[in-house]
C-alpha cells in the first residue's frame, strides 16, 4: 500500500471536492498506473479510513461510488476488488473505445480486414439500401490493456465517411467527425460458443462461453448507418441494463 498511499497523501490538500470525491480520484489513478491490479483486493474499509485519516462514512461513499461504475466489484465476505470483468451498459450507445477509457483501460485493435464492397442481400435489409450501395467493412480484433475482450465486424454506409482510412482506433470518433455518429441503435445479446476460429483469435478455448451483440445504428434523420455484429468473451464481459415501469 505504499504507493497507493503516495497518490491519496494530498487528499484535502487545496482541492474544492469533497474528500470522497478526492479519494475516488486516487482509487482511479492506482488502477490507470497498475498499482492496484486486475483482481486485487483493496484494503478494508476501516484500514483504509485509518491509513488516510478519514471517515469510514467517506470511505464508504467513494468505494459505493466505483462499485456503481463497475471499477469496483463487492465480494460478499471478501471485500472490494478491482473489477476484471467489463460491465456494459446496454441501454447506452457508446463505442468500445469510450467504454475503455472510462474504465481506466487502454483501447486498441487488430485489424482483420479493411475493404470496400457492395451491399449483401442481408446487409441492404438491415441498413435499407439498394442493391449494389457501396459498403464498407470494418474486421477487428478490440483490445483492453492487451487482452482480447471481442471480434468486431462491421458494415457502415460508405456515404456517411469521407474513405475507408477515416477510422482509426474509434469507429464512432470517425462518424462523428463526419457528422453521422449514430444516435440510436437496436441491439440483440444472444449467448453463444466460441468455435475454433473466434477461441483462436480472442486467445481462448473453443466451446467457451461467449456473448454475441448484434447492432444496428440510427443517425437523427432515422437513416441506418452501422451494422455489426460483435463476439464478446463471456468471462470479460458483462450486459447491464436499468429497468423501471415508466
């Protein structure tokens, strides 16, 4: 606990948040720079409250706080761990990337494919064009921190982006540069076995539980833009969704 200790000594040191906020800070920091690793279990609560000189109340609040945004996992009769699963909103329509860098991970990919074609029957169903629409699709391999967390593969309209070299790391920063991120999109999570090839490339076992989404994306003007279909890992990774009777 001694560099953890380092970045959390200046709590209350001329910053106007509140203490809890200051510590989530930190708790972030250590996870970002790796001095809290994937799995690791943090310290109690009360030790923790002794070490820094605050409250368990404040304590309590900041770690709430992180559990809330899937940081943080409770592991009743453990403690608190560093979350290795991914947890992802399924009611939000956020790229890979920004999900990443919101957890404090690095995103990158692997390229598969990168081609320009025509629409297939299936594919001029789905996003509503004509046959022969110029297409173009996008094959990867998506990584967080190094690790395989899902294939990507996609068809974007190719009218909504300016060439196929406009994506780089995020499929959604091109869109939106070019004016034509989706806004809205219908999804569907379907359980699946990886076969040999998706085990293969996402560094797993053939017949492992995985996780297939399938999405298509509206821009605001009701056009679909995106069709893709992704395989996740089922041990990285975690549909959430909030539910209520309104």
């Amino acid at each position: 606990m001694t560099s953890l200790a380092h970045i959390m000594q200046s709590l209350g040191q001329g910053s106007s948040l509140p203490l809890y906020q200051q510590l989530q800070r930190a708790l972030r920091e250590a996870i970002d720079k790796r001095i809290l690793g994937p799995d690791e279990a943090l310290p109690a609560e009360r030790q923790l409250a002794a070490d820094l000189a605050v409250s368990r109340i404040t304590v309590r609040k900041a770690i709430d706080g992180l559990v809330s945004e899937g940081l943080l996992v409770r592991r009743p009769g453990s403690g608190n761990f560093i979350n290795t699963r991914i947890e992802k909103n399924f009611a939000k329509l956020t790229s890979f990337s920004e999900d990443m860098r919101a957890r404090g991970r690095t995103p990158r990919s692997v390229w598969l494919k990168r081609s320009a074609g025509t629409v297939t029957p299936e594919e001029a169903l789905r996003l509503r064009l004509s046959p022969g629409a110029p297409v173009y699709r996008f094959h990867r391999i998506r990584y967080a921190d190094e690790i395989p967390m899902c294939l990507e593969y996609a068809t974007i309209v190719a009218a909504c982006l300016p060439s196929l070299e406009a994506v780089e790391v995020s499929m959604y920063d091109a869109l939106e540069r070019a004016g034509n991120r989706p806004v809205r999109a219908l999804q569907r999570l379907s359980a699946l076995l990886l076969n040999a090839e998706q085990a293969t490339l996402l560094q797993a076992r053939e017949g492992d539980a995985g996780l297939s989404v399938e999405r298509l994306g509206f821009v605001r003007d009701g056009r679909a833009v995106e069709f893709c279909r992704s395989y996740f890992r089922g041990d990285m990774y975690d549909f959430v969704a909030e539910l209520s009777t309104t």
